[in-house]
C-alpha cells in the first residue's frame, strides 16, 4: 500500500494503483490492461520510442514525418461532429514559414490553454486531411509569457517519447502520465536480482531499470533497461524450473529396472525390425530413470515416423515386467484405437495374458473411453482395477473418478500439448506413490524453447527416421492460377489406387457453414466453399472426379463405433480414399497410404501440416503430399506453404512456425502464465539470454537450493509462486 510521508504519496510495486493515479483512471487502466498495482503498470512497457528531433520548418513537412515544432497559436474552433455526438476541436498554428492544423477529438477543454497569441512546442506525426497537414492529438508544451524559448525546446524536444499499448479510452500519452506518477512516488526498491549476477552482466539496477525503460535519457540506456528487464522473465522462469526439477527428485517412489527373461525382453526377441541408434540411445536414458528411487520426468521429442510409440511401449512394458502397471492419456478417440491396434499388433500373443494360448509372460491391453458400450467400459474398468491389464489406453475418460488403477508406475501423455496441468494431476493421484512420467510429442521444439516451457523436464530427441521409412514430396497447388492442377490431383489418387494403394483427403471443415473453420471464400470454377467440408466434398467426389473409388469420410462428430471401424475398414484396405478432419493429424499408421491432398492447406499452421503428412510414406512407397491453396503467390500464407513443401525437416519447420506466431501460441494455450510473467522474453529471438539466465539459475541453486542466502530473490520467487496464472510450470 502506499503511504502518506510529508504529503507525499510513497509507493512499492505492490501499492494499489488507485492510491497513485485515483480511482477513475485505475479503473479504465484495469479495465483496458488489467493493471491493478503499481508494479503492473510499471510493467507496462513502451513498444518503441518517439524520438522528438530538431525543430521543423511547417513549410518542409512531408507526410509521415515525426516532428517538433515551434509555433503560434493563430487561431482554435471547437466544432460538432456531424452525423454523430462528440466535437472537433481545430487548432491552426503558424511559424512564418507555413500554417498547420491541430486536431483534437472530444477534447473542447484545451481551447483554454491554446489561445491565439500563445506559442508552444508541438510533436507529432504528419498526416493529410482534405489536402491540408496535419497533426492529431500531437503532445505540446506551452511557452509561458516571458519565460525562456530556448530552455523550453531542450526540455522537450529532447526527449525520446515512449509509446505504449493503448485504447480510445486511455492514449499512449496518458498511460505516459501515469507512469511518470508512479515514478514520482516510487520508494526505493530492494533488487531481487543478485548482486554477483547483476555485477557480472553490467546491468543497472531494478529501480534504475523501470525508471530508464520509461524516461529514457538516450536509446542505449533503453536498451540496457529492456535487456535488464527480459533478463529478469528469463532467470525468474528457469529459476523455478530448476527449483521444480530438484523437487520432483525428492520425491520416493518404486524403482521400475529392467529385469530378465521377462516380458519386455520377449518383446524385443519378437521385433520384425532393428531399432534405430537414436532409440537405443533413448531407450538407455529411459531406463535408467526407470530405475532411480525418484519418479522419471522426461520429454520424447521427435519426428513424424521417428518411432517414438516402440520406444514408449518399451517403457511400459519395463514397468509391467517390475509388477506395476502402465497408463497411455491420448487426446482423441481416434488416437487412442490406433494406439490399442498398433500395440496389439506389435505384442502379437504377449498381448493376450489370462487366455487360452497366450505367452507365459503376456500381459493384457485395454482400452477406456467415453462413448464406449457399457460391458466394454466395466471390462476394461475391471481389468485396470484388478491389474489384469499391465498396459491402459484411454482418453480423458482415464481421469474419470470410477478408473482404479492396481499399481500404476508409468503415465505416457502422447501429444502432450493437448493436456492442460489439471489433467495431468488428476491421472497422477491414481497411483498409490509418485508415478514415473513420459511424456511425448511429435511436434519438434527448439531447445530454448523446451527450456522455457518444459524446463523442469529431462529432453530426449529422436531425429534419424527408422530404417526403410519413404521420404515424402510434397508441392503447393494453387487453382486459382492453374485450375487444371486439381483436377490432376484427383488424377493422382486414381494413379495410387490403380497401383493398390490409399489415400487422404484432408479438409478444414466438418460441414459447409460449420464453424470448425473461418469463413472460406475459396472458389474452383464454378466451386463453392463447400468442397473444404468433409459432408460436402466426400459424396462429391464419389459421383465425380472419384468416381469408382471406395470413398469413405471421418470426422469428430461420428460415434465412436463409426469412427473405429472406419479406420479398422481403412487400415485393411478397405476404403481406398478417407476424406477426413484433422483428426487423422497423429498417430494413425496406414502404411499403404501413399498420397495426402490437404484442402485449403493455408488454413492450418505448419507443423499442422508437417504432422499430417507424416500420414503417408509409411510403408516401402514413397509418400506425395499436395497442399491446395487460394492464397496467392508471394503472400505470407503462400511462402509458409512453399516453406513446407521445400523441406521435410521438422526441426527447421518448426522454428519457422514459431517465428510466425505470438508469444502466447509458442509457448501453448494452456501456458496462462505467459502473459502475466513473460511480457519481454520472446524464447527464439532471446535464445542467448535463456541459455544464460539458466546457467546463472542453477549456480544460485547450487549455492542456496532454498534461496535462504538470497531473500529478496525468495520474495520474488513466492511472489510469482502465488499467482495461480503460473501454475503451467508443474508439469508433474
């Protein structure tokens, strides 16, 4: 709170807002920004800087220009605005050279203070108005009669003018004002950042900082405050990832070591195929956290087709060896059947504990979800319970509160960016002590990115494709400028048929009008938008340009029986082309499908597009991949498009994908915390900074695990702690 010293207001970032700028604007800025507190505001940093230059001649000024000038008032008219409420006030103002026009919306008021007569400094930026200059809303500094001219001008025309994210409501230069209130009655503040860390950096203090940010006496001490400033997001945020990593291996639970002659080397002894180098290196890394006292924690990164699922099912299968049992979350139905079918086939009779014929040391596979039948659901809720089942697939249904588990050791979360920290927690509370944790994605992340957001974790890569995986060609194709290309797409697909092959058709839209998608206007001829929805274009194509085929569809909306047994149908070689939504995007291993056409591919984002591709060239044909779009050429939708046609390496995709989206995208949508701590940090452009911040986080913790030797940093550290907004970073 702020407090009342010689009648002067003395505030701390913690003090109310209120206190310092009064009621009626804290609440516009909390309205507008959700600042509340001093600090918030302080925090409210400028995106750049006006920098008010020498003083123009009127008579010079071109459009666009920032500009200081000296001049007269010559004349002011407050006028309404017609056709609706509100009033013009203009101000015409004259150095000799040439006159210029000030306007002002809804402000009548200043019509006192810029009388004729009166001269000021007035900045701005150009504009044009029915052929005459003009600045709107420009800031001005009234010359006082008899006062100083030249004394004025250094005061103001040398000044670098922050601009600040703002409203209608709540300008720029009233954000500036009230941040020049919160500075005039900020006390001094205690540094949280330690003094050796601080020292080694060249960094200025966090009051010299906040105050240099905002007030700039030139852009080098700007530049020095921001570097500060982000410094701080990075080294707060992998401060509390290190912290998070050392309590999670304080944590006892049952050490899961592989052991002989079990089940999981029958498995490796029934493998078809070699696995790859980087598997075996990952696999040696999972099992020795498998086999630590304290719970594993790690991320399995790796490409489309890297073979991440026989590296996790390796895992599982250790832990059923040790008595224990193994959870898979998936985020689809769709997802999750593959899975069940994928395991099956590759554990063949080991999949069949407790029937008749089945291995000596097989275990039971099941499945959990929420549209099964009722005997299905009681089978499978019985084999968790009972521990028949060594290996559970599920959906979120696994979190439901009737889902018992006898002894659960191992949580796989496939796809782990569609699972929020709750989700997660609620699966974990199942077993009986701190369960080992695996979680995978096929989506490849930066480094200073999986520092940033997965920092608490342990990162293992797969990058080498296993042996006899196809590459894939993919090409754009724009009908728009070559409308007979799609009518060879369709070509194509019948080419891979005739030749015993599949196909995918991907669409963004379950139906035409739906709102799976944003309005389309994607025109093919005489074609409508409705070619980009699953119902429309399936039965289309199966009268036209498919003709003959055994055209099938898929979508989100079907049960769950539908679902399943259209993809039992296809993966059997049933349905020779599957119109489908993204739900096909991971997971789903049709190794005869060789052909992809993603309708209006500009739609989806491109590891989106990385990951459905992945779809095809499974098997010992190559994979072609053709990305149908309206975007024209040299556009940005366009150069993203050719950038994943140029390129099947998700590591480079990736960091393409990401240097096109906001901060809030690169980090996940469930990440919440990212925009009340992370406001500078940007992980791509930052990476030096992160890797540094690390490196200093862990030489603190080293020093002092609990930061007694450091209690401003441990304030600081709590502080953030509270705020439910961070609660992304436990991701155990």
């Amino acid at each position: 709170m702020a407090l009342a010293r010689e009648n002067h207001w003395v505030a701390n970032l913690e003090s109310k807002l209120s206190d310092v700028v009064g009621d009626r604007t804290s609440k516009v800025l909390a309205d507008a920004f959700g600042i509340t507190s001093v600090g918030d505001l302080m925090r409210h940093y400028p995106r750049r800087y006006m920098v008010r230059g020498e003083l123009s001649n009127i008579a010079e000024l071109q459009e666009g220009d920032e500009v200081t000038i000296l001049a007269e008032v010559h004349s002011s008219a407050n006028r309404p605005i017609r056709g609706r409420k509100g009033s013009i006030l203009e101000v015409i103002v004259t150095d000799g050279s040439d006159k210029l026009s000030l306007t002002f919306f809804n402000q009548a008021w200043r019509e006192k203070e810029l009388k004729a007569g009166t001269q000021g400094l007035f900045a701005g930026k150009v504009g044009v108005f029915n052929n005459k200059k003009q600045l709107a809303h420009p800031d001005y500094q009234m010359v006082p009669d008899g006062a100083d001219v030249d004394s004025a001008v250094d005061s103001f025309a040398g000044k670098y003018l922050p601009v600040y994210p703002a409203t209608a409501k709540l300008p720029s230069w009233k954000i500036s004002q009230c941040i020049g209130m919160a500075i005039s009655s900020l006390d001094d503040l205690i540094d949280y950042l330690p003094d050796e860390i601080r020292s080694a950096h060249n960094y200025p203090t966090l009051q010299q900082a906040l105050v240099q940010l905002h007030t700039p006496a030139d852009l080098e001490h700007a530049d020095s405050a921001r570097e500060r400033l982000t410094f701080d997001e990075a080294f707060l945020l992998q401060l509390m990832l290190v912290m998070r990593r050392n309590e999670l291996k304080k944590l006892n639970t049952i050490s899961r070591t592989t052991i002989k002659g079990g089940l999981l080397e029958a498995f490796d002894a029934s493998l078809p195929f070699q696995l790859t180098g980087g598997q075996l290196a990952v696999i040696t890394e999972i099992e020795g956290d498998l086999a630590q006292p304290h719970p594993m924690h790690r991320l399995l990164q790796g490409e489309v087709g890297s073979g991440k699922t026989v590296v996790a099912l390796r895992a599982m299968l250790a832990v059923v060896d040790s008595g224990g049992q193994a959870a898979l979350l998936a985020p689809t139905e769709v997802l999750a059947a593959q899975h069940l079918r994928t395991f099956q086939k590759l554990l063949g009779p080991l999949a069949q504990g407790g029937t008749l014929g089945s291995a000596d040391k097989a275990t039971r596979v099941t499945l959990i979800t929420g549209s099964q039948t009722a005997p299905a659901r009681k089978e499978a809720l019985s084999l968790a319970g009972n521990g028949g089942a060594g290996i559970i697939i599920g959906t979120h249904a696994l979190l439901g509160e009737k889902v018992e588990f006898n002894d659960l050791g191992l949580i796989v979360v496939d796809e782990q960016h569609r699972f929020g920290v709750e989700q997660r927690d609620a699966l974990k509370v199942k077993a009986a002590k701190p369960p080992h944790l695996l979680v995978m994605t096929a989506t490849p992340i930066p480094r200073t990115v999986a520092m940033t957001v997965f920092g608490d974790l342990d990162v293992s890569t797969l990058r080498e494709l296993p042996l006899g995986r196809q590459l894939i060609t993919t090409h754009v194709i724009a009908p728009l400028e070559k409308p007979a290309f799609l009518e060879r797409a369709w070509e194509r697909i019948r080419e891979e048929v005739a030749a015993g092959h599949q196909a995918y058709i991907v669409v963004p839209r379950i139906e035409a009008g739906s709102d799976e998608s944003a309005d389309i206007d994607f025109l093919f001829g005489q074609e409508s938008a409705d070619i980009t929805s699953v119902t429309e274009l399936a039965p289309r194509l199966a009268r036209g340009a498919l003709k003959g085929l055994r055209v099938g569809d898929l979508h989100g909306r079907q049960s769950s029986e539908v679902k399943d047994s259209t993809m039992r149908a296809f993966a059997a070689g049933e349905i020779d082309v599957l119109v489908s939504t993204t739900v096909i995007e991971v997971g789903v291993d049709v190794a005869n499908a060789t052909v992809m056409v993603i309708m209006d591919a500009d739609r989806f984002g491109v590891s989106q597009l990385h990951q459905l591709r992945g779809r095809v060239g499974r098997g010992a044909s190559a994979g072609l991949c053709l990305l149908v779009t309206s975007a024209l050429a040299q556009t940005p939708a366009r150069v993203r498009l050719d950038a994943v046609a140029a390129t099947v390496d998700g590591f480079e995709l990736s960091r393409i994908d990401l240097e096109q989206r906001r901060e809030g995208d690169v980090l996940g949508a469930s990440q919440s915390g990212t925009q009340s701590h992370l406001r500078l940090l940007r992980v791509l452009r930052d990476e030096g900074l992160i890797e540094t911040a690390r490196a200093d986080a862990e030489a603190v913790i080293a020093a002092s695990a609990d930061l007694t030797s450091y209690p401003a940093l441990a304030a600081e550290v709590a502080l953030l702690a509270r705020d439910a907004a961070i609660d992304y970073l436990d991701k155990g």
